[in-house]
C-alpha cells in the first residue's frame, strides 16, 4: 500500500494532486485544515489478484527451513580448464504467502469504508463549491430521478447561475431529454395494438381513444378488436362499448389470426386492438409478442405503464416487452403515483415516446396527449406537494463520485 500526504490551498486541488500521483483507484485515509490549507492522506490499495498469482507462482516449491540450491547453471563467461571450478549461479523461489479469507474480507471492508469517507468528503466539497449544482442534485433526487440523469442534468446549469434560473434550465434540459408524439392518433388514425402488464389499463385506455376518435370523426371509419380473451367479461365490455358508439367490434380468440382480420379492414382509418394482459416474466410472453411482430399491415404497438408502478418494475417492462419494437407508451394512473420521476427516467433512458397521459377513470375526459414540459413540471410539483426529501447519506452515496469527479 502505498501512503502520500498533499498539501493544497483547497480541497479542490488536493484532490487533484492525489489524482495525480495515485489515480483514479486512490482513498483518503485523512484530511486536516493547515495555516497552508488543507492537507489530505492518501493511498493506493495494493491489489489482491496480484497478490494471489504471486503466491501460485510460489506454491510449485516446497518451503524449508532453510532452501537447497538448484541444479548449478553454468555461467556463459565460465571456464572449464583443468584445476578450475565453473562458475555458477544458485537459485532459490520466491514465495509469496497467499492472503487468507479473513484478511481479504477485512481489506475489502476496509476499502469500502476509506471509500465511503472519500464520498463524503467530496460531496461536502461540492456543497462549498457548487451550493447549486447540490441543491439541483438534492431536488432532482426528491423528485425521484435517476443518479446519472441528475448528473447529466445539472451539466446545463453554470455554477454561478441563481437557483430559479438553474431550477428552470434543470427543467428544460428533462423535457428536451422526454420523447413525446402528440395527438397523432387521434388525428391521423393507424392500426394500434395496446399490449401491456394485466391491470395497467389497457381496455380503458381503449375506450377512451375510441369515444375521442367518435367525437372528433365519427364511428364510421373506426374498428375495436377484442383481442382479450382470457379475462372474464373483456369482450363483452368492447360489445357494449361498439353498440354504444355504433362502431363495429370483431372478437378475436388467438392472436395468430390477427393479421387475417386486419387484411379484411384495411379501409378503416383507426383500428384498436385489445390484447390479453401478460406479466414480463410470463413464460409465453415472448410467444405473444412475436405473434404480434408476424401480423404486418404497418401494426404499432403502444405499451401501456402504469405510473403508479416502482420505477424498477417498470424499467423490467419496457425491456421485456422491447422485443415488441413498441412504437410509443400510454402513460395510466398517473393520478394514482406517489412519484413521476422514476417513470419518467426509464422513459428518458430507453427514447420510449409518451403518446398520452390518463390520469382517472372518466371516459373519455381524463385522457391528454402528453407534453414533455408539463409532465416534467407534473413531476416536480407531485415531490413538492407530497414532501419527499433526500436523506444527505443516500446523496453522499449517489454522488460522492461525480463530486470528486468535478473537483
């Protein structure tokens, strides 16, 4: 291990001085004020890997009290002249004692604490450095994003900017970043499959899109497939919806027989097609999905999440109903969330588009096309108003290597 002490008039640039000297891999052991500024203990861990090769290298010798020579080796500048001895060279190996498993388990505990303290250390910095860019880390944390699209964010934000003004380019920079398509369904029509987890409001985001498009064109050009035939009562609720709009409604038993009864509607401008709810970890999932794929007739897929839902769940979705290829999302229950952020992350990481938000069970007034602004707004203002806070150690913990990073 090897130990250095910098001394710097900040701790800006004592960080940078052990960078310098030790890497990126370095950990402060210390830190003190000094007349001269700050003084900062550092070290480079040695690495146990290598540590281990070196005693399997040793292991092919046994070890004794004291090591006998080898077989001699002649030097090449010896000579073998009557009366003379040749030169030569005695080897002995080198052995390495290999580490046990209690000293590697104390060595890694020990690292991650000297890592920790590093964290720290360099979040505290950050705060005296960049109060902003912290506070916009803390903000961003409470509204529930993740921590690298908090570190991308506060990139648009000078140091020296005020709060309101680096509040509003943070906003800026989430919307720009949130894909959204506007109304176009609604105005130009398609052939639309909504497919999704069971529960996540697939059959009313249905009913809503299908009593806007009658309002705005009619129900002369529309089409309802009621493709859910495993839940009790899905297709008969599409019955009554038809009946009630004067819109033709088509059962549909399996999903292998979906491109035969698009080829038969192909004159309608807006076809919305109902499917079975399916978990992401369903073992037929993938069966399903690539019916869908093998269906043509320039099929979009729309995967409907649920924003109620844990920002961890629904990333699973999105990634496993990504074999789809999905168009674009509905966003449902977005009244019901205690956060936006965690779902409006995954969105942002994966370049899903939002086509529309449904925020209740009116038909079909809670239903919007989603604007990247106000949802980002509507994040915000739901963290506000529900009092979500970031504890200082998870902050210290997030960004304690982005801090040390920008230092």
């Amino acid at each position: 291990m090897k130990i250095t002490r910098h001394t710097a008039p900040d701790m800006r640039q004592a960080l940078r001085a052990v960078r310098a000297e030790l890497g990126a891999d370095a950990v402060i052991l210390a830190s003190r004020r000094t007349p001269a500024g700050v003084e900062v203990t550092a070290a480079m861990d040695f690495d146990a890997d290598h540590l281990q090769q070196g005693a399997a290298v040793g292991a092919s010798a046994e070890p004794s009290a004291a090591p006998e020579p080898t077989s001699p080796r002649v030097t090449p500048d010896s000579h073998t002249a009557a009366g003379s001895a040749p030169a030569v060279a005695h080897t002995a190996p080198t052995v390495f004692a290999a580490p046990s498993e209690a000293m590697e388990h104390e060595l890694k505990s020990l690292r991650r604490m000297l890592e920790t303290q590093l964290a720290h250390l360099s979040w505290s910095d950050l705060t005296r450095r960049a109060p902003i860019h912290a506070q916009l880390l803390r903000e961003l944390t409470e509204v529930g994003l993740t921590p690298d699209l908090a570190a991308q964010f506060i990139t648009h934000v000078s140091v020296t900017a005020e709060l309101t003004e680096a509040r509003r380019l943070a906003i800026a920079a989430m919307a720009q970043q949130l894909l959204v398509t506007g109304d176009r369904w609604l105005q130009e029509g398609g052939t639309i499959a909504l497919v999704g987890p069971t529960g996540v409001g697939k059959t009313t985001t249905l009913a809503k899109l299908a009593v806007r498009w009658v309002l705005q064109h009619g129900a002369r050009d529309l089409a309802l497939i009621a493709g859910d035939s495993q839940r009790l009562g899905a297709q008969e609720q599409l019955q009554a919806l038809g009946e009630l709009l004067g819109a033709e409604v088509y059962p549909l038993q399996d999903l292998a027989a979906l491109g035969a009864l698009l080829g038969r509607l192909g004159g309608r401008r807006l076809v919305l097609i109902d499917t079975p709810g399916c978990s992401q970890r369903d073992a037929q999932l993938s069966e399903r999905l690539a019916a869908l794929g093998a269906t043509g007739h320039d099929l979009q897929i729309a995967l409907v999440l649920a924003a109620s839902t844990q920002a961890g769940a629904i990333a699973e979705v999105v990634a496993r109903f990504a074999a789809a290829q999905p168009s674009a999302c509905v966003l449902t229950k977005a009244d019901e969330a205690a956060s936006l952020g965690g779902a409006l992350s995954v969105l942002m990481r994966s370049r899903l588009p939002i086509s529309y938000v449904s925020e209740g069970q009116r038909v079909p007034e809670d239903l919007r096309p989603a604007r990247a602004l106000e949802l980002v707004s509507q994040a915000v203002q739901l963290a506000q108003t529900s009092g979500a806070t970031a504890d200082e150690d998870l902050l210290k913990r997030r960004f304690g290597d982005l801090a040390h990073a920008l230092a």
